[in-house]
C-alpha cells in the first residue's frame, strides 16, 4: 500500500478539494465551447446511469456479471471524445463510456449483455468481449494484454496506408504487469507506431494494490525504458483528459509515435459486483469518493452557469427514456435458439476455394526453394501483404527463406521484428482488422509457445466470437531428426489441432508445399503452415513455376494397395515410403494428409474401409496427438470393416532429446516397419 499512497500524496496535493479540481477545470476549460462542455458531460453521465440501471438488474438476476467502470467515466469519454469516428478504440472492461459516446444503440449493447442474437456475439461472448467495424471499436479479450498487440498491428497498417490516424488502446495498470504489455510497448516504439497506450490506474487489480503489481513510482515512468513519450493525466478530471489527449491525438496524427498515457484514477467498486470491497482501505474510498469526476464536473458546469437545474433534468429524463425503450426491446427480444450447424459454420470466415492451374513448365526445387518461391509469388500477388518474423529481412530468415526479399518488396513489407512472439500475432490480427494479409515467420515453431495465447485465443476465437476474420498465415519450421534438442526440434501441431478456429497445413513434397501455401494465403482464416526443417534441403521434386494452388483438406493417395492403410504426413510421409520401398510385397494405401485441419476423413475411411486395417504414424510424440483422434474416428466408423485394432506408430512420450542416439530413439522413424509388418500378420 506504502507506493499507492504515495501517488495518493502526490495527488491529493493537486487536487485535495473539490474547488480545487474545479479551478484545475476552469484552467482547460477556457478553450473549449459550451456545446463540447455539455457533450463531455452528456456523454459521461449516460454509463453512469446505465450502471446504476445495469446494478439494480444485477440484483434482480437479469444479468450476469457486471464490472463497473463509475468513478472512471472521464477517462473513457474523454478519450472517445479526442478520437475521430474513423480511428479504433480498444477498450476494457470498465470503458462503457466509449461503447456508449461512440453511440451504439443501447439496445444493441443490453441485447450482448443479454446473450441475444441483437448484440455482438450471437450470445457466444459476454459482456465487453466484442469488437465491431461499424462503431471502429475492437473490445478485449479475457487475457487483458492481448490487445495492446493488436492496436499496434492497427496502427502499423494506419501508418503503411500513410493514414493520419491514431489507435486508442486500454488497459488496466494490472495488465501492464503482463507479457503483452512489455511486447506491445516496445514494438510500437521500435516501429513508431500511432498508438496511445491508455494505462489506467486504479489502484487495484482484482484486491491487489498496485504496491503489489508493480514497483515504480508511475507506470509513465516506464515509458523512458521504451524510449517512448508518456504522461501522466488527472482521470478524474474530465477536461484534462479530453483536453491533454486531444493535443497528442492531433500531435501523433502528424507525427506517428506511440505515447504512453497514465491516468491516475480509483475503482470505486468491486472488482466485478459480486467481489465486494473489502479489502479496500475505508480512507480511500472515501478520498476518491470527493473526486467523483461527475459530481464534480456537474457542479462546476453548474457554478460557470453553463448547466441549469431544468437542463440537467432533461438531459437525465431523455437517458432514463433511451434505457428504459433499449431495455424493452432487449427484453423482448427471444432467446437464442441454439442450431449446431450455425455454430459449427461460424467458427471459420466461409472461404471459397479457387483453383489455379500452373502452367507445364516446372523447375526442380528442394522444398525450402518451393516454400521461398510459393512466398515470393503471393507477395507480388497481394501488394499489400506483409511478412514479419525474427530476421527474416536483410537476413533472409535463419532458413534464408526470405533471402532477397527487402531487395525486391521492400522493408515495410518484410519486417524484421524483436522477440516479441505474442506481440507480432496480435499485431497480425490488427492487420487484419484493417484487411491486410500477413504472414508471421516463427524462428522455430517450438517458439510458438512464447505467442500461444494470442493464437489460440486471438486468432482462433475471433471470427466464431464477432465475425472478425484474422487473415493471418504463421510459418513454422518444426520436426527433429536434425540433433537439436527440446526446444528446436518440437513437432508441435497437435498443440493447434485440438483448437477450434485454426486450420493446420503439413506438407511433405515442394510441390504441395507452394501450392497448400499458396491457398493458405488465399484462404483468410488462420493458418499454421508447418515446414519440416529436416525436409528443407533433403527432398526434391519437379514443382511448376509459376503461381498455383492445391486445396486444403485433401489428402494425397501415395501409393494403392489392398492390406493396410497407412496415414501419415510430414517426416512420416517419407519415412512410411522408404519402409515400403523395402518390403515391396506390403500392399498399401498411403495416405499423406497434407492438411490436419481441415482433415480428409473420406480418404481415410474410404481406404480402411477397403484394406481393413489402419496404422497410423506420427512424429509427435504419442500421447494426446492426432493419430489418437484419426484412431478413434477410425474405430467408431469402420468397426465393422476392421480386421485389427488400429495401430498408432508415435514418438516416446518424453522431450525430444539432442544427441543422436537419444534421438533415434526416441522418434517413431525406427519402430514403424516393425508395427506395419506385426499389424499385417495379426
Ligand atoms: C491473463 C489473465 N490473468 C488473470 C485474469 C483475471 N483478471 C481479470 S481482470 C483482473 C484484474 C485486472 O486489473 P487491471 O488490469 O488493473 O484492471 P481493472 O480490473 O482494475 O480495471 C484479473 C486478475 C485474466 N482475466 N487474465
């Protein structure tokens, strides 16, 4: 507590009474006009009044969780205020205020509350987990940080389209404690994105104070170690905020930069209403209760003659009219009546495949040349899509896949990042919000780990949640047989597979390599092109060379036989191949997959149903991998047709070791043609 009520010291020093913030208020006020001075105060009072509303429905158990932004109204409303309509905002969970000043209809608002179909997210997300083009307003993810990631991937296309716009981005100062808020930050200065990084503190994260969440006097001072501007706000103080912010927002709109904004403030409420405040020292309270930032402006408007009594009344009648007409509509509104099928057709943006021949001409290539030529031909082809990734410029990739690639598009298109591997996701998904293409170039796909949230809850989740397509394509070079050890070495797919919203590609050849990268480009949904590092260099094939693609979700019949089933990909493709070069009297089908979601279940069950045996071989270690899942699928559709249990060929389930011994060992490579010739003979 000791910090907090240092700052509290600080301020209280500013703003001990109420006439004093009231002098602070006349200072700014000086410039703006009673219109904007009544507008301010308008657009605070509406969330003020729709809380109260929203607190009494809470108590009644018409809605299910409230989180309450009152005592923080100015810093929403002043911030909206400062923004132009066409400039996003990423708010919080307290910001009913932006929602509201950028004037969503509050039946739109109490139907997304309400779960119904009138709101954001067809009743599939809660509360402010929503974003919307229509309104320029991308709400946040349960994570927190997310999101200042995903402002910078705005602000960056802002910048590229050569736009004078700036990004507004909130968090909490519990959520600079996070990853995300370290990445997002150094980011945007690295690249001098336009972005206001909007911290605003409160005092507390969930009950814990900020003498526990961090252990600098101001979260501005931070800004220094960025190399980036910052300020330090009243949030209390309406027209500070309106006022200060309006200045940086014209001033980045003429000079790109990101700005760190604190605004120093206080959670009146409990962390969500059921929470209570307990924790929260009585003495503070009671503080921040005299710097209500509405009480306070009302009474300064009121002082300057600006708001009379009659006024004030009809401002408050028309806002108890607009609640109560959206909440008899929300009311009314049916439930959701659930369909799977709409669910189901949901969880990915419709994409329909396009089918482009390549002429005869073909050249050969190692699958690394047809992964670099496939990337090269979609960067002429979409001019305003945008590689980045650990040196994957001037560099030319650690694979030197992006070898000459600035040379030829340029270092706006090919951009090197720091290690920032969630900030440059999240930064994908704001690219695509505003409709550019990218592609994330993974050093290793091992390192994926370091940007697993925002795949797996960012990119995946969104177009299933608010209709937001992220057109995003992340590269990762994987797979072992190259003595590197756990943590470059991991064929990790089954980490993306088990996630609804992301399609997986795992090419074998060069030639299926460009064109299933190709249509993972094309296609815009996520994509997780997997690249096996050990086939870079070591397979060969006659590809086209020109521009074509394959589509996802079809798997490739390697070779036809009568007795077994093989199912395989990556590595595993090759390894089953020379296995069946040696034992030239096995009769089988070969089934490279190619894609793993979405998965080619007709060529597998059309096949097992006509060998009646399946063994299926991965590379992944065995447990929890995606052989399991085809064995299952397998077992319950062609129980009847088997002639053998289903044999699933996996790596040991241990890290993948270094040295070669170890890693022979461990991997499935040496133990498939033992399971194949045993699974023929049972
Ligand atoms: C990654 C993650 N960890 C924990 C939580 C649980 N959680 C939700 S809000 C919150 C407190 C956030 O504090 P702050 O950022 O200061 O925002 P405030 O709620 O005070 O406005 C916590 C711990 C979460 N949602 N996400």
């Amino acid at each position: 507590m000791f910090k907090f009520y240092l700052h509290l010291t600080d301020i209280k020093k500013q703003f001990m009474s109420r006439s004093t913030a009231t002098n602070l208020e006349m200072n700014y006020s000086s410039t703006l006009d009673n219109t904007t001075l009544l507008d301010l105060y308008k657009n605070m009072l509406k969330p003020r009044m729709i809380e109260e509303k929203m607190l009494i429905l809470l108590r009644q158990g018409k809605i299910s969780k409230w989180f309450s932004g009152i005592g923080q109204e100015a810093i929403s409303v002043g911030v909206t205020m400062a923004m132009q309509d066409d400039e996003y905002i990423l708010p919080m969970h307290r910001n009913l205020g932006v929602f509201t000043t950028r004037e969503i209809p509050l039946k739109r608002l109490f139907c997304q509350w309400q779960g119904k179909m009138s709101g954001f997210t067809k009743g599939r997300d809660r509360s402010f987990h929503f974003g919307t083009q229509e309104y320029k307003i991308v709400g946040m993810i349960s994570h927190l940080g997310p999101q200042l990631g995903v402002a910078d991937g705005i602000a960056l296309a802002h910048k590229l389209n050569k736009e004078a716009n700036v990004t507004a981005v909130f968090t909490g100062e519990g959520g600079t404690s996070e990853g995300d808020f370290h990445e997002a930050l150094n980011v945007a200065s690295v690249w001098q994105l336009p972005v206001l990084f909007c911290i605003e503190n409160n005092g507390y994260g969930l009950s814990t104070p900020t003498s526990e969440q961090y252990n600098c006097e101001n979260i501005a001072d931070k800004g220094i170690g960025y190399g980036m501007e910052s300020h330090i706000i009243d949030g209390n103080n309406i027209i500070e905020v309106f006022t200060k912010v309006s200045e940086l927002a014209e001033s980045v709109r003429n000079n790109p930069r990101p700005i760190l904004l604190e605004f120093k403030t206080f959670r009146m409420r409990g962390h969500e209403e059921a929470s209570g405040t307990k924790y929260v020292p009585h003495e503070l309270l009671e503080t921040w209760a005299e710097k209500d930032p509405l009480v306070n402006y009302q009474a300064f408007l009121k002082e300057q003659g600006i708001l009379s009594e009659e006024e004030e009344v009809k401002i408050k009648e028309g806002i108890m009219h607009e609640i109560h007409d959206g909440l008899e509509v929300a009311n009314a509104e049916e439930t959701i009546i659930p369909q799977s099928s709409v669910e189901l057709n949901d969880v990915f943006k419709s994409f329909v495949y396009q089918d482009i021949k390549p002429s005869n001409e073909t050249e050969e290539l190692r699958l690394i040349d047809a992964i670099a030529q496939g990337l090269k031909q979609s960067m002429e082809r979409y001019e305003d899509m945008i590689i980045m990734g650990q040196d994957v410029a001037e560099y030319g990739g650690v694979f030197k896949i992006t070898e000459g690639f600035v040379e030829q598009f340029g270092k706006d298109r090919v951009r090197n990042t720091p290690i920032c591997e969630s900030s440059i996701v999240e930064a994908a998904m704001g690219l695509s919000i505003k409709g550019r293409k990218s592609i994330m170039e993974m050093q290793f796909s091992d390192f994926a780990a370091s940007g697993f949230n925002p795949i797996v809850n960012y990119l995946a989740k969104s177009h299933y949640r608010w209709n937001q397509e992220a057109d995003v394509v992340v590269r990762m070079p994987c797979g072992g047989g190259v003595a590197a050890g756990p943590f470059h070495s991991q064929t990790n797919e089954a980490w993306f597979t088990k996630t609804p919203g992301l399609k997986v590609v795992y090419p074998a050849f060069p030639y299926d390599a460009k064109g299933l990268l190709a249509t993972a480009i094309n296609d815009p949904n996520p994509v997780l092109y997997f690249e096996h590092k050990a086939l870079y260099r070591s397979i060969r094939q006659e590809v086209p060379t020109d521009y074509y693609t394959l589509p996802l979700g079809k798997a490739s019949l390697l070779r036809e036989g009568q007795d077994i089933t093989i199912v395989t990909y990556g590595a595993g493709v090759h390894w089953a191949l020379e296995t069946l070069d040696k034992n030239p009297s096995v009769s089988a089908d070969l089934i490279d997959l190619r894609t793993l979601q979405p998965l080619d279940t007709d060529a597998i069950l059309n096949s097992v149903t006509k060998t009646g045996k399946a063994i299926i071989l991965q590379e992944d270690s065995l447990f929890g991998g995606i052989a399991s899942d085809i064995s299952a699928m397998i077992m319950e559709a062609c129980f009847e047709k088997l002639d053998a249990p289903v044999r699933r060929v996996a790596s040991m389930d241990t890290p993948i070791p270094f040295i070669d011994q170890l890693e022979d060992q461990y991997l499935s490579k040496n133990k498939f043609e033992k399971a194949l010739l045993d699974l023929l003979a049972y």
